[in-house]
C-alpha cells in the first residue's frame, strides 16, 4: 500500500524540501511525520494527496480529529450523490 511516509523516506532532501514548499509546510514537519510519527490534519493531508499522484488520505497518519472529519466528508459526498441520482430519476 501507497503511504506517506514510504513516499517521504524514497525522497531526496531536494523533493522534501519541493513537497514541503508545495504543502505550505517545512521539510522539518515532513521529516517528523517520515521518521517521529507526527500526525497530520486534514487540510495538509489534502495537500499532500494533491502533490503526490497514487497517494490516498488511507496512506497518511492523520490525526483523530483529521480522521472524523474525513469521515463525515465521505457521508456528505455519499449524500449529495444519492440526491443527485434521485434527481435524475425523477
């Protein structure tokens, strides 16, 4: 499985300074996420998602709040696609 932190050790000190710089972030935040463990929030997730083709919100430690929020995107998107669906149909 694609994650982040795979992706973040197979990387050159140059791309995680490139992806760090696209994420709005610090290399030293990617390093801590690669080699600490550190958690990341939805907002950089995206980001992270966004910038590395194949990677998936699955593939990155997020944190607990970062994952509910996830989960209620999810819904939401489930439910606005039944309504719409159901709009068509009628």
């Amino acid at each position: 499985m694609d994650n982040l932190k795979t992706r973040i050790l197979g990387m050159k000190t140059e791309e995680r300074d490139e992806l760090a710089k696209g994420a709005g972030t610090t290399r030293g935040l990617v390093n801590q996420i690669a080699f600490g463990g550190k958690k990341v929030e939805l907002g950089l997730a995206d980001c992270f998602v966004a910038l590395l083709p194949g990677l998936t919100l699955d593939g990155i430690p997020l944190t607990d709040r970062a994952r509910q929020q996830a989960k209620v995107r999810a819904s939401a998107k489930k439910r606005r696609a039944v309504v719409a669906q159901a709009g068509q149909g009628a």
